[in-house]
C-alpha cells in the first residue's frame, strides 16, 4: 500500500463536504484483482461513508473495491454488468449518452462519458495513482453556502446556477 496514496488525499479533501450534502462525488474506479482479472465500478461516495467503514482505506490496509451493490458495477473477465441507484444519484440509460446518472437533490445529470462535458456544476478530475488502474472523480456541487462575516447570516443557496449577489 502506498503510504501518500493520491487517491486517499483528493477522497479526504472531499469527505466533510459528501458527508454534510454540500458536494455529491462519484468515483469511477478501474483495477485488477489479487487473482488478476480487471473489475470497475462507479461508486456513490456519499453512501460509503454513510455504509462503510473507511477507516481501512485511509489508514493503507484495504483497497477500494467496486461491488454488485454499486452505482455501476462491471466484471471484465465473466461480462457482470449491474446498475443500482443510491440515495444519491438514479442510474439511467440514455439511448445516446450510454450510462449516466441523475442527482437526486437538483435533479441535474451527470455525464461520465469521456470527452463529454459532465453536466452542470460538475467537475471531472482523473486521479494517477500506483495503486489502480484508472480513478476518476466526478463532483457535483448540490449547495453552496454564502456566510456573511459581518451578520454573521448564513444563507443555503441550492443551485449555483441560481446564485445572486
């Protein structure tokens, strides 16, 4: 395991914001087993910190895994490919898009077809790291919160879209 793994920095620079529901991060992630066949899946951040233990994966004793209980789930040698919804994103099919997810919160889609934009108020970001073949993150802002230091005021703003100074 890799100490400085820049996979577990970019996932916990990320995690307080999935935790309170101001950012919704997908990671796509590709990798081969200990007996040598390829699996990936698309994860729903946000539910494997509510589901899981992470504790393993930051601390370098466990890697990632996809499972059938993913967003997406693909089983490269036997051809398993299985879709799930979370409490975050719907998994749909587009008939020209291919695989794409919708956010349940603004109900805005989420493209990770590569060399397509994402969709609105999502960002993709491809993570190089020794530990897995191909990771990528797909964050998508669900709420921004504007503080105003002098009243002290905070104010939820559900779509940066519709944001107004």
């Amino acid at each position: 395991m890799v100490k400085d793994d820049p996979l577990k920095i970019e996932l916990a620079l990320r995690e307080r914001s999935n935790r309170v529901g101001i950012l919704s991060t997908i990671i796509f992630i590709k990798l081969e087993t200990k007996a040598g066949y390829e699996i990936s899946g698309y994860l729903d951040y946000g539910d494997k910190l509510v589901l899981e233990n992470w504790k393993p994966i930051f601390v370098g004793h466990k890697k990632i895994m996809p499972k059938l209980t993913d967003l997406g789930y693909y089983n490269w040698r036997s051809g398993k490919v299985v879709c799930n919804d979370s409490s975050h994103f719907k998994v749909k099919q587009d008939p020209s898009k291919g695989l794409i997810f919708q956010n349940r919160f603004d109900r805005k889609i989420i493209n990770p077809a590569p060399g397509c934009n994402p969709g609105a108020n999502t960002t993709r970001k491809r993570v190089y790291t020794p530990m897995y073949q191909l990771v990528i993150l797909f964050d998508h802002v669900t709420k921004v919160m504007i503080v105003d230091r002098e009243l002290d005021n905070h104010r939820e703003i559900k779509s940066i879209g519709r944001c107004e100074m």
